[in-house]
C-alpha cells in the first residue's frame, strides 16, 4: 500500500521525480570528483616518491663516483671518433680545468685512464645515426666540472682542444722525459680531436633516465656506422 502510494504520488508529480533523478546524479558527479581527486592525490604522491628516490640514487652514486652530476655531454665531436680518444681527452682538459677551476687537481696521472669510466653514444632515435654527439661518464663530478670549465669562455679549450693549437705541445715534448713525455702520450692519445672547437658540458639525466649506464651496456669503442 505504501509502495503504491509512493509510485502513485511520483506520477502525479514529476517536478518531484526529476528533482530525486538529479540528486542521484549529482551524487554521482561528487563522486567521480572525488575518484578524480584520489588519481591525482595518488599521481603527486608518485612523482614525490620517484623525486625523492632520484636524489637518494644520486646522493648514493655520489659516494661511489658514479653520480648523475658527474656525466658531460659532449657535441661536435667527429663522425669518425674513437672512445677511447675522447676519453683521454676529458681526461686531460679535468686535469687542467678552465676558468674558475683550481690550480690543480688531485688525479695521478696513472689514474687518467680511469677518469672517463664511459662513453654512450647518442644517435638518431629513428635511423640510428650517429651526428656527432655522447654522453661520457667521468670518475668524479669535481673531474666532470673541471673539463667541462676548460671549454668555457675565456678558458683555453675555447678555442679548440689544446687551446686550438696543431698538436705544438705534443711536438715539444717529443724528446722530453717525465712529464713532457707523459703530454706527449696524452696528445697523441686524441690527436684527432686536437684544435677541435667541441661543446662540452654537465648533463644531468632526466626524470625516468638510467644512468650510469645499467651493467650489460655495451661500450662500443667507436660509434655505429649507418
């Protein structure tokens, strides 16, 4: 009897009816608010904990060496280049830093083969072409500041690797012994690169990017020919 009452009255009046249809679907609009509300909580939560765990990973590579402030990326370069020419020449320009560096830094020259720890060659995504581009992974983010300041402005490889020069401190130091003989080496180590105006500065990876590189990355000793 109630039921009919209730059915009898919603016929008789439906300005009732349509009011009771939009509260039901205005508590549906709250709550697929709310839902929308919780996915994006949940999203700022995600990027928060993703940030942080990013500066953790970076903190701990730190210790090791091995952290994402210590990476250069380096353009310019040749399309025809050797790894390990590259790698002796940040080698060479950390040891003698640029503007605003210090005098010297506190790397034997028995540990210079260690300084760059990898190179990452960067090609076309597309084609996989190589146009004259890497990332290089050094020891130290102090080594990876001091050769990225020896092609600053104002300092020495601004003009070109070996201050622009065709290879005059290495043809001194041919017949020299000790430590000429230890920059004749390390010229003759990248001479393809000497005078060779290269851009080169700290590249921080982005958000979601591994680096250093995972272990199983193949270092390929020159980059791929397409």
């Amino acid at each position: 009897m109630v039921a009919q009452a209730a059915r009898e009255e919603a016929a008789s009046n439906p300005q009732k009816r349509k009011v009771s249809h939009e509260s039901k679907d205005d508590k549906d609009n709250g709550r697929d608010k709310d839902d929308r509300a919780d996915d994006e909580k949940a999203k700022k939560r995600a990027k928060k904990e993703a940030k942080r765990a990013k500066k953790e990973a970076i903190a701990k590579g730190a210790k090791s060496g091995n952290s994402g402030d210590a990476r250069l990326f380096v353009g310019k370069l040749p399309l025809v280049v050797e790894a390990s020419a590259v790698k002796a020449m940040l080698a060479h320009c950390a040891k003698i830093g640029g503007k605003g560096s210090d005098e010297c830094v506190t790397t034997p020259d028995a540990a210079d083969a260690d300084a760059c720890t990898a190179i990452e060659w960067i090609t076309d995504k597309t084609t996989g072409a190589f146009y004259g581009s890497c990332f290089a992974q050094m020891a130290s983010p102090e080594l990876a500041s001091r050769a990225a300041s020896y092609f600053a402005p104002g300092s020495e490889g601004a003009s070109g690797v070996g201050g622009g020069s065709n290879n005059t401190k290495g043809k001194q130091a041919k017949n020299s012994t000790g430590a000429g003989a230890s920059a004749l080496t390390a010229t003759a180590a990248y001479a393809s690169l000497v005078g060779r105006k290269l851009r080169v500065n700290v590249a921080m990876p982005k958000d979601g990017e591994e680096w250093p590189p995972a272990e199983g990355f193949k270092h390929l000793p020159r980059p791929p020919v397409m």
